[in-house]
C-alpha cells in the first residue's frame, strides 16, 4: 500500500504582505500546524486516508497547495 509523508517543516508570516492583502492583517501565523508536525497518509486506509484529509486537520488553503502533489503520491 502506498504511504505520504507531509512534514511541516516552517510556518511563516509576513506582516508586509498581510497588511497590503488581507482583510484581517493581524492574523498571524497558522495556529492549526506547529514545526516538526507530520501527517501519514496511506492510500484508502480509511480515516487518515487522502480524500479525509480536511476532516478539521488540515487548513483549506494548504491542502489546496500540496493535495495534488500528495495524490499523484499515493498513486
């Protein structure tokens, strides 16, 4: 069965860019990922598996970044 690893390696912010573009510019970091946290997925091994991904642990906008990576992965 086919495995992917997601680490997270850094978490930025950078106040420039959010005071030009966001609604909410002292948002800050992501508060739902901290450094050195990782993510097994395993091809349709149920609850942890690729298309479950966004069941409250993993933030919209970095799924949407790195969820076609993790796919073609898994294939």
């Amino acid at each position: 069965m086919s495995k992917c690893k997601i680490t997270v390696l850094r978490r930025e912010y950078y106040q420039d860019l959010a005071d030009q573009y966001l609604a909410d510019p002292q948002v800050g970091k992501c508060p739902l990922f901290k450094e050195g946290q990782e993510f097994i997925l395993e091809r349709g091994n149920g609850k942890d598996d690729f298309w479950n991904m966004m069941n409250g642990k993993f933030c919209s906008d970095a799924w949407d970044a790195v969820s076609r990576y993790i796919y073609a992965a898994l294939q």
